[in-house]
C-alpha cells in the first residue's frame, strides 16, 4: 500500500506528513509539575501532566491523576493514570468526572468546524481500565453548546485496548480560532443525567459528555484505575498511526502554556551601573512565547544570588508572554560578578501558567 493510499489524502494533512497530531502530550512523556493532582474541584480543573486535566464534582468521589510508566503497545514509554480514591457510588444528576485535553483555537482552526467545509476528523488513543464496560468520549467547543459524544467498549479488564473514533466536522456553532479555548476533548469516567445524551455520533446543540451507557467508574475507592496514552486527534478520511514528535518539539510545544524551573543565571551585571537607584531590574526570558500573558506562581521569595550568598529578597515586578522581571537591592551587588535569580534553595520552583 502505498503512502496516499495509508494515510488518505495528504492535503488534509497540516505541513505534510507532520504535526498532524492536534493534541500536545499525547504519549504523556512531558510532566513539569512532576506531581500528582487530586480531583475534587467541582468547576475548576486540576492540572496533571502537561495538556492533561481532570474535571470532577465538590463534595463527592475524588480521583487523581499523574503521569505512570504502566506503557501500552506500540513503544509508548509513558501513560496517564487515573485513580480513584473516594467513590461516588450512585451518580446524582450534576455529578460528573471527565479527564481532558484542552486544544488552542489557532490549532483546531484548520478542522473549520463551524463552516461549510468542516473537515472529518479521527481521534484514536489506548485506552486501559480496571473496569469493563461503555465508555465515552465527547468534543465539545468553548462555549459548551455544541457536543459530540461516542461509545467506546473496554472489553477485559486491565489490558491496552486500541480505540478509534470517527468525527464528523461540525457545520454550525461558533468554534473559537484564535489562541483562546478552541475545543475540549474529554473522556468520561462517570456522569449523572445533566450530562448524558442517547445521541451519539453526531453534533448537538448541548452541553453532554457521556452516553447514557457510560459504566460508572468511579463506584470503587483505591482499587479502580484507568489508563490512556498514544491520544491522536487528526483531520483525515482514516486514521493514520501515532505521531512521534521528538522530546524537545513536544516540551516546547507545551511551554507555550506551562513553564516550571528551578535556577537559572541572567546577564552579568555590575554594581556601578546601579549606583543611582535602590532597585535594578534582572529579566528572565521564556524560550517560549506562551498563548497569553501567564500568571507566575513562586512557591517561596527567591533570592538574588552570586551563586554564593543570598543577598535580598525579589518580588515580580512585571510580566509579559516572553519575560519576567525582578528587582532587587543593585547596593548590594559586588562590582563585575555575575547574578542569577535562584530557586533551587529549600524547593524554590517558579511557574507561569498561560493554560486555556
């Protein structure tokens, strides 16, 4: 078989062969935080492994998810996991547990859902759970108005099990294309009435996000856990394989939404320059322009440091999609050495969020 007649037609294919993947992180191989996220939000969103977020209901079951090397066929090296850890054993009508990946608008926009030429679309991943039954996946656009939902079956219990979902091109709703929140794609571990839908496989004007055959996963404590990784969302007549980008295009890919360091030096400076003022200011840029301006998280003051010696304590004193600025106390600079901003002392992390 040759290559157009494998892969469909390449002119549904963004810059070729390449970058066909729609999703960031779809083999779970980057993880910044390096932590674990419990999942008992309610209508916010607690973050895992880069792109990965998990979506649950206050007051009831908690999951987390983290990033696992239990590894699926095909050469996949990591995967996401979910675990339960207090259940939900009878789903009220709000309850609902969903793991998602949120897609920038700029990268969905090529689908063209929302016009007359909206393009077919497959999602296919591995998938592995505790337990058997129906599933779900759904897309939905930004304004959680327009769903589609599918069924998917995990047949045996704790086994990789390859799925494919084909995805008509929504012709209406509006689908946001610029670097805001252009689609969610979402995979249901559990889901009360408001969110179930009986129809499948076709574009609704509805906020739904399970069948109602979705199995409830979430009905057992510390023993149920589910598996995904290999997650490729692709415009194209059939699905193509995995799409291996290399670690260092995926780590960037993900660093236009997240960035998380511990040390870094920034350019030499000398006292004498700052002789005049109390503060002078150090700019660290991001290798990465982000999707918007991030809100920067310390998990302690830093320092301004020769590597040597804490000298004053920073504040941020401005950011921008590329750079962050400090200030810090130029008296007490010594002449001609270089300065750094230090957060590896006692567990100093610095982190810019621009997630969607």
């Amino acid at each position: 078989m040759g290559i157009s007649s494998a892969l469909g037609s390449s002119a549904l294919l963004p810059a070729g062969l390449g970058f066909r993947n729609l999703v960031i992180n779809g083999e779970v191989v980057i993880d910044q935080r390096a932590a674990t996220a419990t999942v008992n939000t309610g209508a916010s969103y607690a973050y895992g492994p880069d792109r990965w977020l998990g979506l649950g209901t206050a007051s009831a079951g908690v999951f987390t998810i983290a990033r696992s090397t239990t590894v699926a066929p095909d050469g996949f090296r990591n995967s996401l996991v979910a675990q339960c850890t207090t259940l939900d054993s009878s789903m009220a009508a709000a309850d609902n547990y969903q793991i998602l990946t949120h897609l920038e608008g700029f990268n969905v926009a090529d689908l063209g859902y929302g016009t007359s030429w909206a393009k077919q679309t497959w999602l296919t991943f591995w998938v592995r759970s505790s337990k058997t039954g129906t599933y779900s996946v759904s897309l939905r656009n930004s304004a959680i108005n327009r769903s589609f939902v599918a069924e998917y079956t995990v047949n045996v219990a704790d086994t990789w099990e390859f799925k494919r979902i084909q995805i008509v091109g929504d012709t209406t709703g509006t689908w946001v294309v610029d670097n805001g929140l252009g689609m969610r794609v979402a995979w249901s571990l559990g889901c009360g009435s408001d969110g179930t839908t009986s129809t499948l496989n076709s574009w609704q004007g509805a906020n739904k996000v399970a069948s109602t055959n979705q199995v409830n996963w979430m009905d057992s404590a510390t023993s149920r856990f589910f598996y995904l990784t290999g997650v490729q969302l692709e415009q194209n007549f059939q699905p193509t394989p995995f799409e291996q980008r290399p670690y260092g295009v995926e780590l960037a890919l993900c660093q236009r939404y997240f960035w998380q360091g511990s040390s870094f030096q920034c350019p030499s400076l000398t006292q004498s320059g700052f002789d005049n003022t109390l503060y002078a200011p150090i700019t660290f840029f991001n290798g990465v322009t982000m999707r918007a301006t991030p809100t920067a998280a310390i998990t302690s003051t830093p320092y301004v440091t020769d590597f040597v010696s804490n000298l004053r304590n920073i504040t941020s004193t401005g950011i921008t999609t590329k750079m962050l600025y400090f200030g810090y106390d130029s008296s007490k600079l010594t002449s001609l050495a270089a300065y750094g901003v230090n957060f590896n002392d006692s567990g100093r992390t610095l982190s810019l969020s621009a997630e969607l």
